[in-house]
C-alpha cells in the first residue's frame, strides 16, 4: 500500500470513529434516570435514586451465584444477611435477573437458599457447567470473612473452607465466556490471580491476603447496583467499572470521615493477566468499562428475543471498540487499522440489520 493509500484509510478510519462516537452513545441508551425523590426516612443513610427500567421478562441469559459465608460474630453474621438480602434484591427488581437463575449459599439457608458449604459450592458449580452456555453471562459475588496464612487464601465457608485455587478449578471449565467475579471478603486481594482469566472482570475488597480486617467495600458495590448515583457518565446504566469506582470512593472516604488508616484497597483485573489494579490502568477498566449489570438490549428490544441478541451483539462490538483503543500503544499501527477498520464495518452492518428489524 502507497503512502497515498495510507493516507487516505487513517483518514477513512478517522471519520467513522468520529461518525461512531456520536452516534453511538445517542442510539444506545433508552431508558431515563427515575429523578431522585425526597424521602421521610431519617437515618443518616440517603436512599440512592434507582435507574428507572422497564418491567420486562427477566433476562435468561445472566446467572448469579451468591456465596455468603459464616459471620462468626452475632454482628457480620446480621451484616452478611442484609448485604445478600440487598444483593438479591437488587439483581431481581432492578437488574433483571430471573429468580430461577440466582443461586444463594449462605449461613441460615431460608426457602430455596442452600447452606454455605465446600460440597454445595461443588455441586453449585458442576450444575452450572451443565447448563450455562457460551453466551451467557456469570456473576458471582462472595460475601463473608477471607483468610491468608502467608501461601493460601481462603473463603470461610461452613465447616472446610475452599481455597482460591479450589474456586479456579471450579469456574475454569465453566462454558460461559464472560464470568464477573466480586469477592468482597477480608484477604481476597489472593484471589485476582488464580480467578484471572480472557473475558473475566475480577473484583476484590483488598490488595493482599494481609489486609484482614472486616472490609466495607461490599455494602459500597451492592449499593451501586441499579443506583443513579453510581452512572458516573450518565447513560442510565451502571457498568461493573462504575460500580467499582464508586465503591472505591465511597470506601475510601469512611476511612478519611472516621480519620482512620486505611486497612482495605480494592482491586480490578479484566485483561486477564493476573494483575489488578486500584483504577483503570494498564490495560485494566475496558471490559469492566463495558459490562453491564442490567438488560438493556431485552429492554430496547422490548421482548423480542431476535432483536434483544442484535442488541446484545452491538454492545460486544462496542466493547471491543474500546478494548482496541486500549491496547493499541501495543498494537503495530496497521495491525491495529486493520482491526478496527473490521470491527466497525461489522458495526455498520449490524446496525442496518437492527434497523430493517424495527422497521419490519
């Protein structure tokens, strides 16, 4: 290819970029922020104002494992229960999740919740590697107490405990290509390698087995969920990197407020190699930056099931858009043209699909 020619694709490239970023963001999103309502609750604690979305079918293509472990004291055993009430609640009535694909393991089972144990996590996991599939969607979020003696971390179950490794071994074969992991117990910093992988997030209260104190990071990223609080860019949704940042903030300043050290600092791997990061740096944030707890595609799709994939097929492409931006200070320049003059094409043509959909 001549200079000339050169010339002329990073100019064409350049121009749907710039078609794509304005274009994009504005036909995306459709559902409006509910406006923040006054409440007469008293207690120091605002209620967060709720995304406002659509009473749809729930989504069957999200699954959610919620593995509570043992409080100990009377007070995290009460703590643990409302942070999984609270989490329950959110991926039900907010996110779309449907009820029948939320498992929840925890210390005092009630109804069709199971006890916390090594052998039910087991059996949690070897049931899903029979019924997830590629496209699928896996959040799995841990609530409880962590442990680090110097070489392994564990989470505290009911009776033995299951050791990070334990827990890779039980997720690796999982069919499922993106899987969101939120582990908000003490010491789970140990837990961003093994756990790491391609199309994983891997999120942690802290940055090593060695902070153990109790954290509070996870009555901060539950609270996110579905919160408008937490949409830092305003699109009406809350990605898992917003909900990140936000529980990190907000994490950050009981400590500044209550003039304490810090003894929790959480940590975000989603480019698979292992290493988390405080913020979204060296290669970490892009994936996170692009998944969603909510259903917007079911939602703009309105129910139906062959326009709700297009639309979950435009946010994948839209996630590797940004995913190539990142990586592209170690992409050789053509190589990285060349991928995203493919993807946007890809784009293009999805979104004429969409609309001669709607128009139909």
């Amino acid at each position: 290819m001549g200079e000339g020619e050169q010339t002329i694709m990073r100019h064409t490239i350049s121009t749907i970029l710039l078609f794509f970023s304005i274009v994009l963001p504005a036909c995306a999103q459709d559902v409006p922020i509910a406006p923040k309502k006054k409440t007469t609750d008293q207690s120091d604690k605002p209620k967060p104002a709720k995304i406002a979305v659509p009473k749809l079918p729930p989504d069957q293509n999200k699954f959610a494992v919620i593995i509570s472990g043992i409080g100990g004291e009377e007070a995290y055993v009460k703590q643990f229960a409302d942070w999984t009430t609270q989490l329950r609640a959110a991926l039900l009535d907010q996110l779309g999740f449907a009820e029948e694909h939320i498992t929840v393991l925890n210390e005092k089972p009630e109804g069709k919740d199971q006890k916390a144990t090594a052998e039910t996590v087991r059996q949690t996991f070897v049931a899903l590697r029979n019924s997830l599939k590629p496209d699928n969607q896996l959040f799995i979020f841990f609530i409880g107490h962590g442990s680090f003696d110097g070489k392994i971390a564990k989470f505290n179950l009911i009776g033995p405990d299951l050791s990070a490794n334990d827990y890779a071994q039980l997720i690796n074969p999982l069919p499922a290509r993106q899987i969101v992991i939120v582990n908000t117990a003490s010491a789970s910093g140990e837990f961003v390698k093994p756990l790491s992988g391609a199309g994983r997030i891997v999120v942690t209260a802290t940055r090593s087995g060695m902070e153990q104190n109790a954290p509070h990071f996870g009555e901060h990223f539950i609270a996110a969920l579905g919160n408008a609080d937490a949409d830092a860019d305003k699109n009406s949704r809350v990605s898992v990197l917003e909900a990140f940042e936000y529980a990190s903030k907000l994490t950050a300043g009981f400590y500044e407020q209550k003039g304490r050290l810090a003894t929790e600092h959480s940590l975000l791997d989603d480019n698979g190699d292992g290493s988390g990061h405080p913020k979204a740096e060296e290669g970490d944030g892009a994936l996170a930056r692009t998944t969603y707890f909510d259903s917007l595609p079911q939602q703009q799709a309105g129910g139906n099931a062959e326009l709700a994939k297009l639309f979950a097929e435009r946010l994948r492409l839209e996630g590797e858009i940004e995913q190539l931006k990142v990586r592209k200070g170690q992409m050789k320049e053509e190589e990285y043209e060349d991928a995203l003059e493919k993807t946007l094409i890809e784009l293009a043509k999805l979104n004429q699909n969409i609309k001669a959909r709607q128009k139909s």
